[in-house]
C-alpha cells in the first residue's frame, strides 16, 4: 500500500531538515497510515524519516511496511542503527525477518543487540517453520500467582509497554510451569477486590499449545476457544511464548489458500506469486500437471482401442469433449465442496454415508437437467433420434460417476491421514475422464 | 465437537440432582470444553445443566455450541429461562440467533428482556447481511476524554463485566461522536501518572468501519492494521459499536470458502454444506454447470465441422481429451494463482504485465516439457513420427494459450469491477476448450 500523497512535502521537510515537522509527522497519525504515506520513499530518505519517530513507535511504524521492504532496509542501513531498530521489533517478527538477512549482515547486527535478545533470537530460529514454535513471540506477561489484583496491576504497568499483548496474564511458578490464566479484563474487574491474588482468580483448565504443534491445530483452537492468544508449553509444560490473534490470522489465509492451490492441483508457493522464482513455479506446476498428463494418456490408449467403433459412428467424436468436461466439472465441483468442509470443520469423516446419499440425489438431478439439453442437441447431429439417445444417457452416467468420486476421494484420502486437497482432483480428473470414454462408447455398442 | 467421556456421569448428576457436582462442573473447566463435554445430551437435559452454571458462565458455555443446537434450545426450552440467557449473551451473536426463531417464538420472548437489551436487537435486525453493522457488537467501553487514568480505570473495572472486549477504550464526546481511542495497555502503563486525562493520551488518527461497509472491507482493514477490534461508525461518525478479531476470522474463512467454491463453478453456498437443501445445491451447482456445458458445445460443432480431416486421420481422436485437459488444467492453474494473489493482496491490477510476462515463460517452460512426453507416446501412435510432431506442437501451443487466458481473464473481470474468482473458470474452460481444438486440427491440417 503506497499512497504517493505526502511524497513533495516529506522529501522537502527532508530537505530542509525540518525535525518539528518531521516528528509531527511521525506521532499524529496510525502508524499504519504513516507507513503508507512513507512507503513510496527510496531506502535512504525513507529511513531518514523514521528517525524522528521515538523507538517504539518507529517499530511499529516499520512494521507496517512490505515485508520485502523491511529486510532491504534491515540489510542496507547503517548497522548500529539497524540494531537498535531491531531491538525494539516484537520477536516473532525480528526472527522471520533475521532469517531473510545475508549471513554476513547477521553477524553484523547480533553483537550489536543486547545479550538477552541475541539468545531470544537464536532460540526462536531454532524451531521448525510451520510449527507453534515459529510462530510464537517470547514478550509475554507472567506473573506469580501470589500477586494480589493492585501488586498485579502495578507489575503489568511495567512491563505493558515491553510486550506485544497484555491482554492475558500467564500465571507461572518459578520454574516457570504455567499454572493458569487471568485475563485483563478480569483484573479490571477486581478492581474493588485490591488484596484477592491471581491463584483465587486464574482459571486453571487453560488451553495450550504446544512448541511443535502444526500451525494449524493451534488456529484451530484459537478459533474454536475464541482467544486473544494462546501460550505455547514445552513437553513440561514450562511457558515458552504465545502466539496472537495477528498471527492466527495469517495462518487461517495460508491454510484456505494453500487449499484453493492444491485443488487447482499446483503445490502450495510458500512464496508470494509475484516473488517465487520462475523455475521453482515452473516446477510446482509441472509436477501436478504431469501427473493429470500421465491420468489423461490413459485415455488417449482407451480411444485408440475403440478406433473401429469411432471410425464407423464418426459423429461420436463430436461429444468427447463435451462428455469429459460434464464428468470432470460436475467432479470437481463434489471435491471442492467437500474438502473445504473438512477444512471449514462442517464435515467429520462419520458424515461420509450422507454425504454419499447427498451427492447421488444432487448428481441425479443435475444429471437429467444436462442429459436433456444435450438430447436437444445430439439429436440434429446423430443419424437418428434413436441413436442420440447415446448422448443423454451417457452424460447421465458420467455425472453421476463424477460426483460419486469427487466426493468419495477425498474421504478417502482424509481417512487415510492423506491431505484431501493435495491428492483428490488428479485422480477425480483421471478416473472420471477413463471412465467416461469406456462409459461412452460401451452405451454406443449397445445401442447401435 | 462432541465428547461422550462424561455423559453418563453427567446423567447420573441429573438423576440425583446432585448440584454441587453439576455446579463444580460447570465452572472447573474452560468453558469451550465444558461445552463439549454437554453437547451430547439431549436437549432438555441439556438445558438442566446449563441452569447450573451461574449467568455469565452460562452464557459463555452456551456460546460455544454448535449454532444450529443453539438456535434449537432458544427455540424449545422455557420462554423466561431462555430470556434470561438471551440478555447475557453478546449483541451480535444474540441478533445472529434470534433472526432464525419462529416468528412466535421471538414474539414470546422479546418482551421478558429489558427494555433497552429490545431496543439494541431490534435496532442490530435492520443492518443488512454483509455489512459492518451486521457483525457489530454494541457492547463497547465508551469514555469521555475528561477522565483521568484512575477515574477511566475505575469506570472500566465497573463496565467490564458487560463487554465483550475492554482492548480499546473509545473516547466520545457528550454526543457519543468518537474523539479518539486509548488502548488498554495504554492505560495500564500510564498508571504511574494516575492524573493524566484520555483526551491528552487518546490517538485521534483512529481506523474506524462505517456501518453499511462491505463485509471484506472491513476484514481487510482490521488485518492490515493488526487491531483487534474496529469501532463502527455511522456517517455522521457517532459511535455505534465495535467489530472484534473473531468475527473478523469468520469473515476471512469465509471470504476465502466462497472463493474456492467459486474458482470450482459452484455459487458461494451460505449454509453448511450438510444443511443446504438439495435442490438449493443442485440450483448453485447446476447454473454453472449449465454455462460450462454451453461452452463445451462449441467444441462439438468444432469436431463436427472437422468430420472429414478426423475421418482420414482417426489416430488425432485419441489425443483430443489429452490436448483439452492439457490446456484446461495449465489454465485452470493461472486462473487460481492469479485470483488468490488478488484476493491476498499480493497483487495489484498494475502489476499485469508483470503478470503476463511471468506466465508466459512458465507455460514455454512447462509446454516444452510436456510436449516431450507427447512425443515420445505420439511417437508410436502416429503413423510416421513426423505425423507424431502434431502432438507435440498443439500441446505447447495449447498450454501457452491456457496460461495466458488463465492468467488474463481474472485481471480483466477484476479491472471491469466484476468478481475475478466467479467468473475467470467457465470462461477459460470455454476458450481454451474451443481454442485448443482448432489450433489441433489446423496444426494437422497444414502437416499432414
């Protein structure tokens, strides 16, 4: 998001070193808006600009830039002041971007950083992408449970301006074992009760996650308890971090998104589509679409052995596209609708007999509301009305067929611990299209 | 989600009556998984537990069942047990589930609540479905800006109880007009400046939804800007309620759903998959498929107009499916890649040329592979291998078309205000279909 507006003033402000102001605007405005009116600087008046703002709010600021953006500036700046940028950057965040710098400039910047955050950092780049691990920030609010409600509040109002969020308190032991929970709101609400402790308040039955829990269990639950955040634990259930709603967000975005590429059979990016490499995009594509190629060669023998059939009813030809596509859409159209049902947690794998029962109404109508168009139709290109009853029953058949296994197979593929998304359309795409041809022209033996 | 551990211990609590367990049950544990502990019984003994539960609690537990089993308990248990229930639960999910009782029902219900808990239902009924107003709730911290740190703090702590979210306080003036917001944290660390008033520590730049916005729109902002809530305002910007981080997750997943269904030709559903009535699917499925299907008939005029090279050349048949899907699916995979990078925000309509120049790459990167698996199986189908070369040239030139179309067509509904996702795949499918099958023969006609 760039917005080109304010460029002519913040470049003479710039030029006039005119720090009034320059720091005026850098505090009025959301920092979200400020970002977008400073994006459209280069790299060196851009970071010139924020270094009027005061240390955290340039961090937020930053934080609101292209992440592209962000490691170009964390890679070309001056070092000392990179460092006490970075400084200030929530955890989870520095990390992600830490690892996009070139080696040679990492080693620049962690001497420059604090002790405690060095370790931070190399802590959290120890865990595997994916996982709650990575996505977590260490800044959380922990608090021991003899705290009264005053002692706790006067605690957070310490740290509050050091942590990400503190809408949660974490109640923990000495070793750190996480004991239970209070939300803020609960200790506002106390209030009246200054000398209750967080032990009387905290709910103990608290919903974890744990360090190397898949990224998407952990927004299961976010989504399912409704959390602000969610602490992760290690097997020992010391407290290691938490991972907030922000973040919890992406990662539904990357799921469903990953979910609509694999059912257009392309294997998820992991990259911005404007940023991967052509070569590896190339690749993600052309693995699927090899896999469709060798699914769609089975037809292409199937037909070369029905060329006497084909060749003595020439006008059978015409509907081969037709047939496939009827088969391949109404297919496709059952799988999608049944993977983001399991995905949107609509659909349990017990459902799978209603679901069946479901399709094959469905199917049935669908069936016979195209098998009489294409009746309507075959009947001025085939020889007799006879013979172009072929066209509709086929077509029937086919859709059936299509939505039988698109919506069996990815059941299937759920039962078998596979993912659905990744592994049903080529093989709804394949079967359906074989069974199409050998469909079509058995009914065309028959009847003619 | 439904857990059966306790459901026997649960009925013989009923059964004795035997309310200090029932009491210790309701409250002991998070009350996402006390939900699923219940969601098993019946109805009514549903409903016993549930009276348990002290008011707040019970409202929270109630929350996180299923929404059809909610609507079904407001429906059939006791008018003043469930007016009870209904004044606690949250403003948006209340209005949510009020719209699907009977008209009697509402009738018998809506005048055992307190007069003011009758104004906001009815006042939330009027905003439509998809916009701001609809999602909002209109329990939100409203503050004026003379308030110290210590008086806000004390008022929050009387208020707290009744909101759904004390992140953001909002800072109106005598007309409720919002004049700024001042977070939570924001409060809590000035507490060591206990006199300072909002209206000096309040930021005015505030992102705010109007009430008749999209839906999506706010979404977007509330991820852009990272908040957790989003207060809602009428044109005249008075204060109207807030919009917080779960809803604004729903929204995203289903945004992205709809999508999906749509990338496959099925109409976003609005209901459950299981729910939806059948005809009502086949409707949202078969309009589409409708359209596909015309499309797809222009390919059998194509073939029928070509009967006579076909005829003599009868191997060409068995590749037609082959070549189609080829196309199709290279296609099918622009098509999704460009229309999620649009809906992620990863692309701009400013960036197509960028676009076509990438796909146009990828598609000679991936026809030049694919034509070489052609050949290689054309090779011993074709009557001579210089025969076979049609294979291979029609399937690189059909790739490179499906990719452009694919690529091309979502960033030309988008830039004519339509929705890309909607309408990108039947008309790839139909041009690249139609396309595919004249480059096949002309390429044949001119070599062999």
């Amino acid at each position: 998001m760039v917005n080109p507006l304010l460029l002519p003033e913040l470049r003479e402000m710039l030029a006039e070193s005119n720090s009034a102001e320059l720091v005026e605007f850098c505090t009025a405005l959301n920092p979200g808006r400020t970002a977008e009116f400073m994006e459209g600087l280069d790299d060196v008046d851009l970071w010139s600009v924020l270094q009027y703002a005061d240390l955290d709010r340039r961090a937020e600021i930053f934080s609101y830039f292209d992440e592209q953006r962000q490691v170009d500036l964390l890679q070309g700046q001056e070092p000392r002041e990179v460092a006490t940028l970075v400084d200030r950057i929530a955890s989870d965040d520095r990390v992600d971007l830490i690892q996009q710098l070139s080696p040679a400039r990492v080693k620049a910047i962690l001497p420059l950083l604090p002790v405690e955050d060095r370790r931070d950092i190399l802590r959290l780049c120890s865990y595997e992408e994916g996982t709650a691990g990575a996505l977590m920030t260490s800044e959380v609010a922990m608090l021991a449970e003899s705290l009264t409600v005053a002692e706790a509040l006067k605690e957070l109002g310490k740290q509050a301006s050091e942590l990400e969020t503190i809408y949660y308190l974490y109640v923990v032991d000495n070793d750190n074992l996480l004991r239970g929970i209070v939300s803020t709101r609960q200790l506002v609400s106390s209030l009246s009760h200054p000398d209750r402790t967080l032990g009387e308040m905290m709910e103990t039955d608290v919903i974890v996650a744990e360090v190397d829990e898949d990224q998407e269990s952990v927004a299961e639950k976010v989504e399912r308890f409704n959390l602000l955040a969610i602490p992760v634990v290690d097997s020992g259930r010391q407290l290691l971090g938490i991972i907030t709603h922000d973040d919890v967000i992406d990662v539904v975005r990357e799921e469903l998104t990953e979910d609509a590429h694999r059912i257009a059979a392309v294997e998820p990016l992991e990259q911005d589509y404007l940023r991967i490499g052509l070569l590896n995009l190339s690749w993600k594509r052309g693995i699927w679409l090899i896999i469709l190629f060798f699914a769609a060669l089975l037809t292409a023998f199937a037909l070369e052995h029905y060329h006497e059939e084909l060749q003595n009813y020439i006008w059978l030809v015409s509907f081969i596209p037709l047939i496939i596509s009827a088969g391949g859409n109404s297919g496709s159209q059952s799988a999608t609708l049944v993977i983001t049902a399991l995905t949107g947690g609509q659909l349990e794998l017990t459902d799978w007999r209603t679901v069946m029962q479901r399709e094959i109404v469905v199917s049935c109508v669908l069936g016979v509301f195209l098998s009489t168009i294409g009746y309507s139709v075959a009947i001025f290109m085939a020889p007799t009305p006879f013979a172009a009853l072929v066209i509709p029953l086929t077509l029937l058949a086919v859709i059936i067929v299509g939505c039988f296994f698109g919506a069996a197979l990815p059941l299937i593929f759920q039962k078998l611990g596979l993912d659905p998304a990744m592994m049903s359309n080529p093989f709804v795409a394949g079967i359906v299209d074989i069974l199409g041809i050998v469909i079509y022209i058995n009914i065309a033996r028959v009847m003619l």
